[in-house]
C-alpha cells in the first residue's frame, strides 16, 4: 500500500514564509535596472538556499514551484519568455543544488552549492535565449550573464552559509523537522 | 484595469496568447504589442518605458549581428540584412508583447485555484507583513535583522489573506472587455493568415 506524504501545516506555514522572503527579494531585484529583462542576480535563491539546510528535497521543490509562480505574479510576467527562462532556470538549479546539497555532504559549502545552481541556471537560460529569443549572437550576452550569475552566486552563498550558523529561525525549523546534522 | 475581474482578466490573456503567438504578420504583431502597451497604461499598471525598450532595441541588434538574407542597408562594414532584420523585429516584438499581455492579465489580485492557490495567498500573507514588519525592527545588522523578522512572521497567525477580494470589480464590464480583446485578437489572426500579404 502507498504511504501518503502530506508535508505538516507548520512545514507549511513555514515553506510559504520563506517563499515570502522570495517574493520580497524578486521585488528589491525587479527595481535594479537591467540591460535585457532575463538579466538576474538570482537574489530569490537565497531562500532556496536556507531551504536545503531545512527541508526534504520535495519540499525545497514546493519552495521553488511557490517563488516561480509568486515572481510571476507580482512581475506579471506569468504568460512571458521571462517566466519560462526563469522556470526552466529555477527548476534545474534547485536539482543541482539539492543533490549537491544532499550527496557532497560536507566537502562542497553552501557556497560552491550555490555557484553549481546559478551555472546550472545560467546555461540553460543562456541556450533557451538563444533559442528563443537572441539566436546565435547569444554567445555575445553568454560572457557576461554568467559573470554577474558567478559573483552574485557566490555573494549569496557566503550570506546563506553565515545565516545558516548564525540563524535562531533556522535552528528551531531544523530542531522541529528533525533536519539538524 | 483595477476594475475588471482578476479571473476574467487572467482568462482573456490566456486565449488572446495563441492569437499572439501565432502571429507571423509583423505589422499585425506591432499593433498588438501596441493594444497591449496601451492597454496597460490605461489600466495605471505601473510601467517602466526605458527597459522594453532597451530590450527591444538589443534584441533586434543581436539578431542583426548574424547577417542573412538580402542586404537593405550597410552601416559603415556592418550590413542590415531583410532576414535578419526581420527575424529581430519579430523576436523583440514577441519579447515586448508577452511581457505586455502577461502584465494586462495577471494582477496582484489573480488568484490561482486549488490548494496550490491557497498555498500562493498564503505566500502573498507573509510577504505583506514582511514589507511592513522590515521597516519596525530596528537592528541594524542585515543577517540578524533578517532572522528576527522570520521568528517574529512565524510567531504571527498565518491567516491568508484572499488576494481576489481586495478591488472591486464590474463583471459585465469584465466581460465585455474579455469578448472584444479575444475576438480582435483572433479576428487580426484569422485576416493575417486569410490575407497573408495584406
């Protein structure tokens, strides 16, 4: 017989609270101006981040799947080339990250974990921009899209790694879900 | 905009997309990218000018960097090519156009349906009180003032807030707008493809 997975209100609760944060900083990011509207820092991973050290890998995916579709909505970008970069890009970064996260155990940091994301990430929002919109002058945009993916990556991953050690919110979702290592 | 129905609204974009999308007539294509523009603005959606159209213009440069087809014009050693040229106004209009309709159809009030929707109001729940919350807590170091805002939301009574109800809206007006929206749209598509040189 199956086992039926319902993930508990409070994990719940919490998942969305995080999402909120996403949401928070897909709106400071919105604000920065940008050359081409694919161009992203990728500040909204920083919860995803969090998330690993928190949550089950389907839960960091419900994570993901709320900050696609809450970026979509308050960008209003839901039926866009944007939203469809940006999920394609969201979704392959959160595999990587989570299995890095899961099966590197302590050799690769939250930070090389978020660099590995945001490559992924970049690569195939490159390939799909080129595809879809850029053509072959792609390789022109390729550079600097993953430079500034590069340094924000790796910005956000010393800013995730020290929440992680320093956070009391942290600790108590870890004590409560029985994630703490 | 803010009086039409959040659910209408979202359901127009998503039948007026395929009339979109499918749109080979460049002309055709402008002037719905221009509906959508102005239809935005009529509707106060906060619009910034200056990043469409630095995306238009650097996606129609790029696609001019790979030259095909017939040479219109040369800029000093760099050719215009027919193809090319065609091929970016194309791309960049259906750049512009998608990023207009999905701003016209999907406001902050669009509720999704089922449990993910409510997962989603949810969301929106805490990311108000985030914006709100940010500007009390007085510490100043930024990691730390991040955590108490988590432990000071969680502590809070997650009470969703329904996203739907907050604007008033006119439903005939709603449907009135969704049925001449969808039905130009689809009509500009069905005369492009009947009238392909027109």
């Amino acid at each position: 017989m199956m086992k039926q997975t319902r993930i508990p209100s409070d994990t719940l609760n919490r998942i969305a609270l995080l999402a909120g944060l996403a949401f928070l900083l897909s709106a400071v990011e919105y604000t920065i101006p940008k050359p081409l509207p694919f161009i992203r820092l990728g500040l909204a991973n920083f919860p995803i981040l969090i998330a690993l050290t928190c949550f089950s890998p389907p839960q960091v995916l419900l994570l993901v799947v709320l900050k696609i579709l809450g970026q979509g909505l308050i960008q209003g970008t839901l039926f866009s080339y944007t939203f469809l970069l940006s999920a394609s890009g969201s979704f392959s970064s959160a595999l990587v990250m989570i299995f890095l996260y899961r099966w590197g155990g302590k050799r690769i940091s939250l930070i090389g974990v978020s660099i590995a994301g945001a490559l992924v990430s970049n690569l195939i929002q490159i390939y799909l921009a080129g595809f879809l919109i850029a053509g072959a002058a792609v390789a022109l945009i390729g550079p600097p899209f993953l430079i500034i993916g590069l340094v924000s990556s790796v910005f956000l991953g010393i800013l995730a790694q020290r929440f992680v050690q320093t956070s009391r919110w942290v600790k108590n979702v870890q004590h409560m879900d029985g994630t703490a290592e | 905009m803010t009086k039409l129905s959040p659910k209408i609204l979202f359901l127009s974009g998503l039948l007026v997309l395929p009339a979109f999308l499918f749109q080979n007539n460049l002309p055709a294509k402008a002037s719905q990218t221009a509906l959508f523009i102005i239809l935005c603005a009529a509707g106060s959606r906060r619009m910034l000018i200056l990043p469409p159209l630095i995306a238009f213009f650097s996606v129609t440069l790029m696609n001019l960097l790979s030259p095909h087809g017939e040479v219109l014009i040369t800029i000093g050693r760099f050719p215009i090519t027919e193809t090319a040229l065609h091929t970016g106004l194309h791309r960049a209009l259906t750049l512009i156009g998608l990023i207009y309709l999905s701003k016209l159809a999907i406001t902050r009030h669009t509720r999704l349906p089922g449990t993910l929707g409510a997962l989603i109001a949810k969301t929106f729940f805490f990311f108000e009180r985030m914006t709100e919350e940010w500007k009390n807590i007085k510490e100043k170091r930024l990691l730390v003032k991040l955590d108490t805002l988590m432990l000071t939301l969680e502590a809070a009574p997650a009470a969703a807030k329904k996203t739907g109800s907050s604007a008033p809206s006119s439903r005939r007006a709603s449907i009135m707008f969704a049925l001449i929206f969808i039905t130009g749209n689809w009509l500009l598509l069905v005369l492009t493809l009947a009238i392909p040189h027109a």
